[in-house]
C-alpha cells in the first residue's frame, strides 16, 4: 500500500511552534489547543488542529498547524475526484520533514526564484525561511555564497536560541528543478 504525502498550499495555514513544561501526554491536545486558542484569528471549531510534539530535558516542544476546514474540505474533494485514497495532508515544510525521513537536517527545495530553507530538529521543523536567492540566473558562485551565508544565519540563530538542540545536520535538496538543473546550479 502506497501512502501519499500532500502540500496543503494555502496562506490561511497558521504555523505555531510551542514550548510547554513537562506535562503528561494524555493532556497534551487539551494544553495545545489551550495555548492555541487566542493565538490564531480562527474559532477552534472552523479549523482542523494538528500538531507533533518531542521531548526535551526541560518539557516539550511542539509544532502546531491549524488548517482551516474548508481548505482540507477543497483538497479531499481533489483528492477523491483523482481517486487519490491514502493520502497524508500537510503544510509542506511538515510534508518535506516526513518525505525525508531525516531526524535533523537542513532541507533546500530548490526553485526557479528561490529556495525554501527549512531546519528539520527532532523531525519537527523549527524554521522556515523563503530565500529569494535563485540558483539558476547570475554568477552561481555568488549565488551559492548568499545562500549558504542565509542557511548559516538560520543555523546560527536556532542555536542561539536553543544551544544544546543543534548537532550535526545532513543537506537534503528537492524542488521543481530537474535533477540535471540541481547539478548545473551547484557546480
């Protein structure tokens, strides 16, 4: 049986990355939706709440997306009309976290005008920056410059923010460049 993992493209797709002390996880959905409750411009009734929590030391870090219902309503009605049945739907910073497989790493989707830059901890991703940097126009080697000072700012900056999170990380790329146009834009 194959599982399908979709983007749920959509601006009203709300990201929120919780910290919360220890807590049992019998109490985590009531405490993050909580938390969530006067964080977001929705009723929690009109939106479909999700979220993956992992353990630290101190409590949990949680990474939370609120999907307005209507928008997954719109995405399993496509879905089925292509007789699409076992699917997975998430945000596609989350989508690429789990395409991947990676515990911690740094996943490049590669574009034609930019690059998505999302820092994978703990499989949770904990940034997401849209680079406008593109790979495909210019002199590559100062566009492969600026890119990899953006990805060591997001790098440096996590850590500042959580020390002892950041270890060592793997490059994974993907995107809509073909895999010849990957190669001629790293090289």
């Amino acid at each position: 049986r194959v599982r399908l993992i979709v983007d749920v493209h959509s601006p009203a797709v709300l990201t929120r990355y919780l910290k919360l002390p220890r807590i049992p996880r019998r109490y985590m959905a009531k405490v993050v939706t909580s938390e969530l409750k006067d964080t977001i411009p929705f009723a929690i009734d009109e939106v479909d709440i999700s979220w993956q929590a992992s353990r630290n030391g101190k409590g949990w870090h949680v990474l939370t997306f609120c999907i307005p219902n209507d928008v997954i309503d719109r995405h399993a009605q496509a879905l089925k009309a292509a007789s699409i049945r076992s699917i997975t739907a998430y945000p596609k910073s989350l989508a690429l976290a789990h395409a991947v497989a990676e515990r911690d790493a740094v996943i490049l989707n590669l574009e034609p005008n930019g690059t998505d830059i999302t820092l994978v901890i703990h499989g949770l991703p904990r940034a997401i920056y849209q680079s406008r940097t593109s790979l495909n126009n210019g002199s590559r080697q100062e566009e492969l410059q600026a890119l990899a000072a953006e990805i060591e700012r997001l790098v440096q900056s996590n850590q500042a923010a959580e020390p002892a999170e950041t270890g060592k990380m793997g490059v994974v790329l993907t995107g809509k460049l073909k895999g010849r146009e990957i190669l001629n834009a790293l090289v």
